[in-house]
C-alpha cells in the first residue's frame, strides 16, 4: 500500500470534483481513481495536523463540511505523525549509528489513525458515551452508539462544524496564525541580516545549519542522556556535529528546503510557510508520493531529498493520475 500526501490545495480541487463544481470537473478522474486505489486497499491519503489547520481557515462552514467528507472518503481517517513525535527515534537511530547507543530507539509509528495521532496525543477526539448514559443501555447498545457516532466526530473535528444539537469543536485561530507569522517575521529579518552582510552562500548555509542545530539542542541533549553519552564524546564529533544533521531525517528535510530558499532573496516570505516545511519534513521522509506545488517540488529533487528517501514527489494531480494509473 502506498501513503499518498496531498497539498491543501489538491485536497480542495478534489473536493470541487466530489460536489459536482464546474471547477472541479478537470480533476474528477483522477478522484475516481484516487477512490478505486482506496477501496482495493493500494493506497491511503493520510491527513497530518497541518491539513486540520488548513481545513479550519475555511470561513464557510459548509465549505469545510465539503472538504472534510472528501479528505475522510480518501484518508480512510489515516493520519501521520508531526515531526515532534517521530524527532525522539530519528535522534536515537543516528546515535545508534554512531555510537552504538541507546540500546533501544523510541520508535513512534509515523501513520495511525485520527487527529489524536496526529498531535501526539492517542485517543484524542475519539466518542465515547457519557458514563451516566452509557450505564442505562442494554449490553452492546453502547458500542454500536459509539460506532455510529465516530465518524460524525471525525468529520466535526476536521471540519469544525459539529453535529446539529452540539457545540463546535473549538478553533482558536491564534493557536496557528500567530506561529506562521512570527516565523514569517523571523525569516524576513535573517534575510535582511544577510543581505546587509553580504553573506555568501556558505556563510549562509553554515549559519542556517548551526540555528538548526541550536533548536535541536533541547531534544538531543535529552536523548543523549538517556543514551548514556556524555556530552564531552559528542563534542568529539567537531564539525561533524553539524553533518549529524543530516543523519536526522524530519530535520534533515526541513533544513535543506530552509537552505535553498534562502538562495533567493527575492523570494516573498509567506504565512505558510512553517506549516508547508512542517508538513513537507515529514512526507517526505515517510510517504511514498508527495503532491506539493512545484515551487517544493523543485527544491526537493534539486536537494536530492527525492532520492534520498525514495519518495516520488509530484508537482499536480495530472501527474498523480498518471502514477496511479501505472
């Protein structure tokens, strides 16, 4: 089975063909094969926290009600774990490599199943019964109460739009617009920053790679002490300390991407930003075809992340029919 990403953006022109729009209609073979390769179990479409996110800006509930009964028909609620999850066990398999420690990784399934999984955080959002309800029912009827309302639940929590007779989910808009602005923010001054130095490329890449290195310092130190490594062995390392980035997939991914953007100064920094490299770090280490837009796929295959972690990475979904197909 195939674990197919999809941009926000394709989840939207697949939506538009399941509800019959006029444009939607260029995109309506591929959902039908999209659907088929779902219902012969070839592949899956996994939503991470970033398509929650992206559901959620939608102003028109019944906008989002739309999306959400496509994005759950093709993802079979199959979702994919954020970097913060999967970060511990890439950490411990790179000091395994190299140190021969910890004995035992903490491995985290990048796939599982709903919005629990995808925040790191098991069951959350899953039905069940009030106790005081669920104690009046015959033997059995409480299952089949539970089963019948989860679905609805799914779609309410990746909608927003809760079932008629209930209160919504809870969206704070703050919790991922203030983020994506900040970073935007921060982005736009290390560009100024180098321009007003006139930093070359690997004045550049070695800054980028030690704040990349900087923001894994409190996750890294923790694994190596559960390791057993005392910091003083890490250091040995010298520059490789830096190389050892790369040994660390999710991070590798994202600082790559972050390195080549800022090839280009010219390039406007946009509010999506931190959800597009937060999402794309993981897909692309763990799916097996990403459709992004092919201002990220460019930069993928020119990083060599496509190889790397052999993953097809596809700019539209023409050219997913055309993989599916074959």
């Amino acid at each position: 089975m195939e674990f197919i990403y999809l941009d926000q953006k394709d989840w939207v022109y697949l939506s538009r063909a399941e509800h019959g729009r006029d444009d939607g209609e260029a995109f309506a073979d591929v959902l039908a094969i999209a659907k088929g390769a779902v219902r012969l179990n070839r592949a899956r479409f996994p939503l991470s926290s970033c398509h929650y996110m992206e559901t959620w800006k939608a102003k028109q509930p019944e906008r989002r009600t739309r999306l959400a009964q496509t994005m759950l028909a093709l993802s079979q609620n199959v979702t994919i774990a954020a970097g913060q999850q999967l970060l511990p066990g890439e950490i411990d398999r790179a000091l395994q490599a190299r140190f021969g420690r910890p004995h035992a990784t903490r491995d985290h399934p990048a796939f599982g199943e709903g919005l629990g999984h995808a925040i790191g955080k098991p069951g959350y959002g899953t039905y069940h019964l009030p106790e005081e309800i669920a104690r009046q029912l015959p033997p059995g009827e409480r299952d089949r109460c539970e089963a019948e309302m989860r679905p609805i639940m799914r779609q309410a929590l990746l909608s927003g739009v809760a079932p008629e007779g209930s209160s919504a989910p809870a969206i704070d808009p703050e919790l991922y617009e203030l983020p994506s602005l900040t970073y935007r923010r921060s982005e736009e001054r290390l560009v100024a920053l180098f321009k007003e130095y006139g930093a070359k490329k690997s004045v550049r890449d070695l800054a980028l790679a030690v704040l990349s290195a900087e923001d894994l310092k409190v996750p890294l130190d923790e694994a190596l002490l559960r390791a057993g490594i005392a910091p003083d062995e890490f250091s040995r390392l010298g520059e490789d300390q830096l190389t050892f980035l790369a040994e660390i997939p999710s991070r590798h991914v994202d600082f790559e991407l972050h390195r080549l953007r800022h090839d280009n100064a010219e390039l406007p920094r946009r509010d999506s930003d931190l959800i597009d490299l937060a999402a794309l770090s993981v897909a692309v280490v763990y799916c097996d075809v990403v459709v992004t837009e092919k201002f990220w796929t460019d930069m993928i295959r020119r990083a060599g992340l496509d190889k790397r972690y052999n993953t097809t990475v596809l700019p539209n979904l023409h050219e997913l029919k055309a993989h599916l197909l074959s």
